[in-house]
C-alpha cells in the first residue's frame, strides 16, 4: 500500500466465538474455568469438588493457580490462558458443556437454580449455605492489555498489515530510523498488539478506509492510521482526534498536497474544541505551544507521520519548504473555553458551526506562533490596536487578503477585552476596522519595497484579512501580557482553507 509503514500482518481467522469448534485438549463433557482471586469461585469450590468427584465434571482449568479448588485431583493449569481464550471466556466462574467438540450450553457466575438445572443436581439442598446468587467476576482474559496479547499469541490478530521482522541484534529505533519512517525523533516500534491496543480507542473498524492520503493519494485505513499513532507515542484515547484530523488534512478544501508542495513555512495546526480535549489531557494552558504535554505532542505528530508513511510526503521529496517550521513536527493544542465562555466568548468550533458541547477538531495550515507583547495596554481599545499593528506584518505588511491567521488570545489580554464587553465578533470587527490599509501604502515600489499590489490598485482601501480570515482562540498560562499570530498559508482556491470537522465517536 504504497509507502506506508509495516506493521505487524493478520494473524488467522477471528477468536472462536461460543458454538464453534474446541482446541482438541478441551474434552467432550462439562469444563469449568476458574481463578482463586475471585472471592465467588472460592464459593462455589466445594460445588466444583463434588461435581468432578461425581463424574459431572470432565476437567477444570485454572487461570492463576493450578492448586485451586483444593481437594480437586487434576486441574489443568491455563496461566497461559490458552483454553480461557479459546472458550471466549469473560467471567469466571464458567461451565461450558461440550458435545461432539461443539458448545452446547454454558452458565457465568453462581445461581444455584440454574447450576441445579444444567447439572440435573439440586445444589440447593446439597449446599443450602450457599447464598443463591454471586456474581463472577472478570476473567483474566480481559485483563488490561491481555486481549490484545492473548490474540497475538494465539494467531487471532486481525491486522492486515504486512509484517517486519527485524534481526535479533537490530535496534528497534535505529531500523525504524534507517527505514525511513521517522520524522527525525525516535519512534514507538508498531508491535501488533501496541495497534491492537490503539484500535481499542475507536469504535470504528480497522479496515474502514479513513482518508486518501497524498501526495500519493494512497487509501489508508483506520488500522493504518493506528500503527502511525503508535509510533508517534500516542495513547488509544488519542486516536478519535488523530482519526479525525486525517479526514480534515486529506479535503480538497484544507489541500495538503499545496502545502506540501510549498516553499512556504506552513504545516498544519490542529486546535481541539469540546469534552474530548480534557477528557485526554491536550493542554490549554501553561506552555501550550511548548514541549511537555504529551497529547499535544503525539496527536500532532502522529498526522504527519500518516502524510510522511501513507501518502509518501517527505521533505526533500514532495515537502519543498524553504524553512518550514518547528510545528511541522506536529502542533496540536486545545482552546481554554471555560474563562472564555464565562467571558461571553464562543469557542473556535461553535463560532465555525460546531454544536456548543461537541468534539472538534480544527486543522489550519499556519506557521510557528510569534509573540503579540503588550504589557501596558488597560483598555480594550488599545490592545486591539496592538493586535492590530502586529498583525499587520503576517505574510508581509504589503500584502492583504492573501494570508488568514489565528489569533491566541491569552487569559490576561481577555480579561482586558472582557472587562469592556467585548467578545469574539466585537474585537475581530474592531481588528478587520484598524486593517482597512491604504493601496497607495501596499503598491509595489511604496515605502521603497518592491514588494506589493500591483499600482493600479493605489486608490483603493483594502482588508488585510479577508471575511473569516482571522481565527480567534482562547488559550495560554494565567500569568503574562503576551498573546500570539500564526500567519497561515495563502488562502483561498490557491492555497489552504481552515477545516472544522467533528470527533466522533471518541468514547
């Protein structure tokens, strides 16, 4: 699948299912499965030792203690969990009848009603001490991490990718590296069951097709998307946002070939909006463009690796940028919307259409923040004119209307705005008002710069910004007068344009 990365191929057909056939050690009869760290199964370990000492019982396995029940001769160790797996065992206690190799029936937990029926026994006046009902509890099976594990041992996997074995003596981080899937940094080795654990954080299948990724225009899968996340040192929880920042970066309007292809400084910034944003921990606040978060770092970063591994987009090939940026390595951050609501702001993802209390996911084509310093402004009249006048020089101060920019307005600048009742529209309207710049001011040749419009438009007064070219967010530590300008790529047909796209599901 063109230049993706390999990560570990399928294994067999999907785990058995209950009805279906049996491993040939599992015999024909009834088996029970237990643990002794299940306070039910020591309940009903007297129940277990009549039954097999009446011949009722064909075999008992044990997930973590071949000793248990006591007094019961011939349990059958499954530490390995390879009969547990292979019975599609969820809770324990479990009775599993078995005719001709085929699951008939089976009973989860202690009832003592339906034990009496399945065993044809009335347990009740055998054992009347024995409370009528307990439930089981959790089958070692389903053990954090141990689906994952036990599905890779076994041959279940369902993954499709081709696998990469690697010599005993390679280094995980240097063959990954020397094989060209790395973005400079280390990266997380995509060992099946890491993907098998990332694909547990969406609900969508793993062959479902995410996105076509370019410059190669190669179809990538949810699966594909996973083994990419992994390697950027993503968590599963991550992966709804990294999913839905695939689909936003492949649209033809966010154009991620064009900026590829670019000489520009731009890569693609992701801003998150709504519940998800916390409920993952992708920073807000202090440092929020800076290292030390680890959602922000990896979400970003798993994008551009799906670019650089699926699509084939690597600088010094299709990746043209004169410069490019830090961010390129991946920039993911999340809107403060708490102050911000409280200080009558809409969010990023309400203002661009989104529900109020949906996941979003922004994804603009910028370049690396600059600093808006304003430590002496107390009105909100004089800070716009300080946004203003810095915003002014995004792309080049001669140039209007080609280049949109976000804006990061930081937590003591709102407060200055809010203070005078001004939200999100009124100061994006009072800064589109101080940038209506004069075309005499921008022709080529003015201010003796070579750079600008051409002389024909001297008599006209234009924008700046065009209509929606300025993106206001919320975001940043408490403390410090300092805002924030990502000049964005050019806009438009040409270029790039924002691109809001709702997370779903991300639970």
């Amino acid at each position: 699948m063109g230049n993706q990365p390999p990560s570990p191929t399928v294994g067999a057909e999907a785990p058995l299912a209950p009805g279906g056939p049996f491993p040939p050690a599992v015999p024909d009869g009834v088996v029970a499965v237990l643990k002794r760290d299940c306070p039910t199964c020591e309940l009903v370990a007297p129940v277990i030792a009549r039954l097999a000492a009446d011949g009722a019982i064909a075999a008992v396995y044990s997930q973590d203690d071949p000793a248990f029940p006591d007094g019961v001769p011939g349990v059958i160790d499954d530490r390995e969990l390879a009969v547990s797996f292979h019975l599609d065992i969820e809770t324990v206690p479990t009775v599993v009848r078995v005719v001709d190799g085929r699951e008939q029936s089976r009973v989860v937990g202690w009832e003592v009603g339906r034990w009496s029926e399945f065993f044809g026994v009335d347990l009740g006046a055998a054992f009347p001490a024995l409370p009528p009902y307990r439930p089981g509890c959790g089958s070692r099976t389903h053990d954090v991490g141990m689906p994952e594990t036990l599905a890779v041992r076994f041959g279940r996997s369902p993954l499709r990718s081709r696998r990469v074995e690697l010599a005993s003596a390679e280094d995980e981080a240097e063959a990954m590296y020397d094989r060209g899937w790395s973005d400079g940094l280390p990266l997380v080795a995509p060992t099946e069951v890491r993907v098998l654990r990332m694909l547990a954080g969406t609900t969508r299948a793993a062959t479902d097709v995410v996105a076509v990724v370019p410059p190669n225009l190669v179809e990538c899968t949810v699966e594909k998307v996973a083994v990419n996340a992994v390697m950027a040192g993503c968590r599963p929880e991550y992966l709804p946002v990294v999913l839905t920042a695939v689909e936003a970066a492949c649209t033809t309007e966010f154009n991620a070939h064009g900026l590829l292809a670019t000489t520009h400084f731009a890569g693609p910034v992701l801003v998150v909006n709504g519940p998800i944003a916390p409920a993952v921990g992708i920073n807000s606040g202090v440092n929020v463009f800076g290292q030390g978060t680890r959602a922000n770092s990896t979400i970003g970063r798993a994008l551009q690796l799906v670019i650089r591994n699926v699509g084939g987009g690597r600088p010094g090939g299709v990746d043209r940028a004169t410069f490019g940026n830090p961010g390129k390595a991946g920039l993911c951050f999340a809107e403060s919307e708490g102050p911000a609501r409280a200080a009558g702001w809409m969010s990023l993802a309400e203002e661009r259409g989104v529900p109020s209390g949906t996941s979003a996911v922004t994804l603009f084509a910028g370049e690396a923040p600059r600093g808006i310093v304003d430590q002496k402004s107390r009105t909100a009249a004089s800070l716009a004119r300080s946004f203003a006048a810095c915003l002014r020089s995004v792309g080049h101060p001669k140039l209007p209307m080609a280049f949109d920019a976000i804006v990061a307005v930081s937590p003591e600048h709102l407060r200055t705005f809010a203070a005078e009742g001004w939200d999100r529209r009124r100061l994006v309207g009072e800064l589109q008002g101080l940038l209506q710049l004069p075309g005499s001011e921008l022709v080529q040749g003015a201010g003796g710069i070579s750079e600008g419009i051409p002389s024909g438009l001297a008599d006209r007064v234009l924008p700046k910004f065009r209509d929606g070219g300025l993106l206001l967010v919320h975001c940043g530590g408490d403390a410090g007068m300092f805002s924030a300008v990502m000049g964005g790529w050019v806009n438009g047909a040409e270029g790039s344009e924002p691109v809001t796209r709702e997370v779903t599901p991300w639970v």
